[in-house]
C-alpha cells in the first residue's frame, strides 16, 4: 500500500529531500506573489518549501540532488482544459512530447473529431494511446457527433445510451463540448438525455456557446453545462462571468481572444471563474509560439498580471477537473511543475513530472512512447467522382440566376451572399473575381455525390485546395476555380488516406497526408511542421488568405454547422441560426 511516510518524514528534515530547487523565484497561485523559495521534493510529491527572508531560508532543506534555480521562475504545470489532439495532425504520444516542452503536464481533450469519422473505436483509440505517457490526458466524450443531426454525413451517430457507455472508460472526466447549444437550450429530446448523462453520473458538461447572451445563456446553464471558451467579445465574456459560468481564455490557431479577455478582466478584476485553453493548434504553430505557455504569455501582455494568469492556467484548471493535488507548488501536491527563465516570454527550460525531470534546458529527455499501435484502417469512402461531379448545374437553360453564396469574414464566422450570374445554353460562366467553388463530399461510405457551392472571400485565385480535416464530420472539402483540379485533389487525397494537397494546372503543389482516420498521422511534431510551413508558403502563392488563419485551417470549419451564419456540409447550404437548409438557388429574384 502506498503511504506518504517518506514524503512527510522529508517535510519534517528527519529525511533528506530526493531533490531541492535551490533559491528559486516561486509562483505562488494561491496569494498571487512570488518570491526566493527553496523547494524540496520527496518521491513524486512537493514535500516542503522554504520561502527566503533576508536573503536566507526560512528553514534548511536537505537534498540528494541539488538543482540552482537562480534567474529562474518556478510554476505549476500548466493545464489545458480543452484540445482537440488531432488539431495538431499527430498521435497522443507525439503531441505529449511536444506540449511537454512548453510547460503543460495536464491535457483535457476532446477526441470529436476522430469520433466523427469513427465513432467509439476512435474515441476508444485515443483514451488508449493516451494512458502512461508522462502527461496527462483526461478525456471528454464527444457530445456532438454529429455536431448537428441532420445537417451533415457522419461516420457514427452518438445518442444517450452511447455516452453512457463511453462514459464509464478510465481517465474519462466528462461530456465534451455542447456545440448543439440550440438543442440544450430548446431541450430537444437527444441533446437533453446527453446532457442528464453527465449529470447522471456527477462528471462535467463542457459548453460551446459563441454570441449567446440572455435569456438563452441561463437557459444554457440552467440544464447543466456551465464552461464555455467561444466568447467574442468583452461584454460576452463579462457577462458570463457575473452568471457564474467557467470562461475558458483561447490562443489558438483560429482564434485569438486574450486581448477580450483581459479587458473583460480589467472590469471585474476579482473574478475566480476563469481558466485557460487551446482549443486547436497546428503543429507548426505549437512548435513556433507553444502551447498552454503561449495563453499564459497573451494574457500577461495583455495587461492580467503574471501570477494570476499562471493561476487560471494551472490551479483553476485543477479545481475543475477535481485535481485535488494538482495546479500549485505547495507541501503534498503532485511535483509536476517548470522552470521558466522569463514571465515575460513563458520561455520553458526545464519541466518536471512528479518529481522527475523530463525536459532539460529545453529538450525532452524522456522516453515517450504509445503503448497502442496506431489505427490502420482506411476512412476515404469516397463515390465516384467525375468533373462533371465538381459543377454548378442552374435550373434554367438561358436566362440570370440568383445564388445564395457563403462569405468568409476575417473572424472565422460566415455570411450569407448573393451572386447573380448569367446562364447560356444551361452552362455557368467563369465566376467574378474572389469567387471560387466549394464542394463538401461525404467520405464514410454513403456515395452520395459532392454538394458544390460558391464561396467568397477565400483568396483562392487558381488550382484546388482539398482537405479532409474539415469540423466535425471531417468529409472532404475542395475549393476550386475549375472542376479539372478539384477532382484531381479529391484523388489524390482518397488514395493516400486523407490530408491537406494543392493542386494547380493538373499539378500537385504540396500535400500532407494524415492516414490515420484522414486527421494525423504518426510522425513527430517538428518533421510535421516542416510540411505545414511548406502548404502555406504555397497556399499563400495561390492566394489563400483568410484573416489571422493559417492557410492550412483557412477551410477547416467551413462545414461546421454550429458557428453563424453559412455553411456547407455535403447536404447543402444551412443556415446555422434556423438549423435548417438554405437552397443554393434563390428562386424568389
């Protein structure tokens, strides 16, 4: 049976510490101070810290392994409360690895987007590729798979009775975001029993509530799910604050919200309500600007002080997920923590996991492996396909016809446009200038043929972009000014199993291939971020440019029927605010 005999007999100086962080300056997140500490650790457990007074400690510790921590910072391991792994385009192991060595020890994910294209064995993969790696992974369920019944082609279904189930897995801390907020909220029958499942068995709803204010945001947190990490806007933010719901602060790839944040912070400055997230982080980007330290490093240049920031990144995370031992360097925590040499830059050197010392100076010296093989199942299940498949088809031979197009704004949302276009002899002409066509063709087997739309505001101005990483039911999305190269990069990604290509003039320009359910692949994080850095520098040639996006995520969430206004899925426009479809021609002009 396992006691802290030793660990309690080290806090009392009857045993020496197995190792001391000698003068140190300590992050305290219960006080908000830092100050010279010396902090011994006895086996995997903080056993007793010495603050300085005068320059000296306030009691010796003793230690067989000694470590200067002079021009250095101590913090918590910092823990992300919400991440989709398969953002980063690699496997479990990979992205420990790598998050290691930008400070975070604790990683909440939501596994939704494997869970789409392979329902539970996907879901079920994760949780086990994920257990005895140095960090860890808790798991959410999938709550929305798919996001919205109706609107789109998923590889599986999720109702109650499959939550439930999944619900019982090792390592499992909840029910993953409620994108379906319109369900919740209206309590329609599927969304409310996912709901109770969570309540049923005393474990987290986590929320997804962009632009909901009101009336509807109490109604939200009145069924039970009480966090969120989509807010826009200050006044958003501040606002569920004062309801009492857990406001996830986001760095992203996609989206950036420390600079709201922090001013809705400056408003109510005592909050205690506010933890941190990442959401969705390529791998070059991770391996540029971090991880959960990037959030940190936002926050504090943004203007929230630096113990407080570290404090929502760690303890306030901690007492979330009932990490009772986690989220603090205090006597009788868990010794997973940092060294940074600036607060400023969040610039990590060496990271601890439960008293050992897994990254040094920078570099992980750990041996990180994944006791679950990776899945090796083909997911493209393609119809099909022709050119024919990736055009327009009017309704009319001769005449003007009106179509209800999807516009891109800087901020990721969409909204709904007109274009009016001539027809002759029931052929459409090239489109104008920043238009391009957009098909969604379902890829888990149902052989239903693309839908093709117009999308605006893309940047796209030749060749075909395809991918398959496209939330949440991951079909593939092509954009295209002709019909010749879309069908080539719908090929080319079926025979290699899913990915990001560019193709222009029947010619593939760069291609990632991500075999594993068409989302990662199994490589490390940098030799992934090479091709990353290497399908922007081309996008960009080919014009792609959304606002902040990254050209490899410019049409990620086109098909995401949960974020206003327009978008596409490979059953037609919807329209995300009426739940329903919007027909592409607009026969009323």
């Amino acid at each position: 049976m396992y006691t802290r005999k030793h660990i309690v007999a080290a806090a009392r100086g009857d045993e020496q510490m197995d190792t001391v962080i000698r003068e140190v300056q300590l992050v305290n997140v219960f006080t908000a101070e830092i100050y010279t500490a010396d902090i011994g650790i006895k086996e995997n457990r903080f056993s007793a810290i010495a603050a300085h007074e005068d320059g000296e400690p306030s009691f010796h510790i003793e230690g067989s392994t000694e470590i200067s921590g002079k021009g250095k910072y101590a913090i918590p391991g910092l823990i992300d409360c919400h991440v989709h792994i398969e953002s980063t385009m690699v496997t479990p192991d990979m992205f420990a690895r790598e998050v290691l060595r930008h400070g975070t020890t604790t990683a909440v994910i939501d596994p939704h987007e494997i869970g789409n294209v392979m329902g539970a064995e996907g879901v079920q993969y994760m949780v086990h590729a994920s257990k005895g790696l140095p960090v860890q992974i808790l798991t959410t369920i999938p709550s929305c798979v798919p996001a919205v019944p109706g609107m789109e082609t998923s590889g599986a279904t999720f109702g109650p009775e499959d939550i439930a189930s999944l619900l019982n897995m090792d390592d499992v801390v909840g029910v993953a975001e409620l994108m379906d907020y319109v369900g919740v909220i209206r309590q329609d029958p599927r969304m409310a029993g996912i709901v109770q499942q969570g309540l049923d068995k005393d474990m987290l709803n986590e929320g997804h509530l962009p632009r909901v204010t009101g009336r509807d945001l109490h109604a939200y947190l009145a069924a039970g799910v009480n966090s969120d990490h989509e807010s826009r806007t200050k006044e958003e933010i501040i606002e569920k604050l004062r309801a009492g719901m857990l406001v996830y602060i986001r760095e992203s790839s996609v989206s950036q919200f420390a600079d709201i944040a922090a001013k809705a912070w400056s408003a109510v400055p005592h909050v205690s309500n506010i933890a941190m997230c990442t959401d969705d982080v390529e791998p070059n980007d991770m391996l540029q600007n971090g991880q959960m330290n990037r959030v940190v490093r936002r926050c504090i240049e943004e203007g929230i002080p630096a113990p407080l920031a570290i404090r929502y990144a760690s303890l306030n995370g901690a007492v979330r997920y009932g990490l009772r031992d986690r989220g603090a360097i205090a006597s009788g925590y868990m010794a997973d923590f940092s060294l940074v040499s600036s607060l400023k830059t969040m610039d990590v050197k060496d990271v601890f996991i439960q008293g050992e010392q897994m990254v040094e100076n920078g570099q992980v010296t750990a041996d990180i492996q994944s006791s679950a093989p990776p899945l090796n199942r083909n997911t493209m299940h393609l119809p099909k396909l022709t050119e024919v498949d990736f055009k327009i088809h009017p309704p009319i031979e001769h005449g003007t016809v009106a179509i209800n197009t999807m516009e891109m704004t800087s901020i990721g949302t969409t909204q709904k446009g007109t274009l009016e276009l001539g027809v002759n002899d029931g052929v459409m002409p090239t489109l104008p200038e920043d238009y391009v066509f957009v098909s969604v063709t379902g890829r888990h087997g149902q052989k239903q043929k693309p839908f093709v739309g117009i999308l605006k505001n893309s940047g796209l101005k030749k060749g075909a972009y395809g991918t398959t990483v496209a939330h949440d039911s991951h079909n593939l999305v092509v954009a295209g000014t002709n019909a010749q190269d879309m069908l080539l990069a719908a090929q080319k990604l079926e025979q290699a199993g899913g990915g990001l290509v560019l193709i222009e003039n029947g010619e593939i320009k760069s291609q990632i291939d991500l075999p594993i359910a068409g989302l990662m692949a199994a490589e490390p994080v940098d030799e992934l971020a090479q091709k990353v850095e290497h399908f922007n520098s081309t996008a960009k040639n080919m014009g792609v440019q959304v606002g902040k996006r990254s050209p490899s995520m410019a049409f990620s969430s086109l098909t995401l029927s949960v974020i206003p206004e327009i978008r596409i899925t490979d059953l037609g426009l919807v329209d995300v605010n009426k739940q329903d479809f919007l027909p592409l021609f607009d026969m009323s002009k």
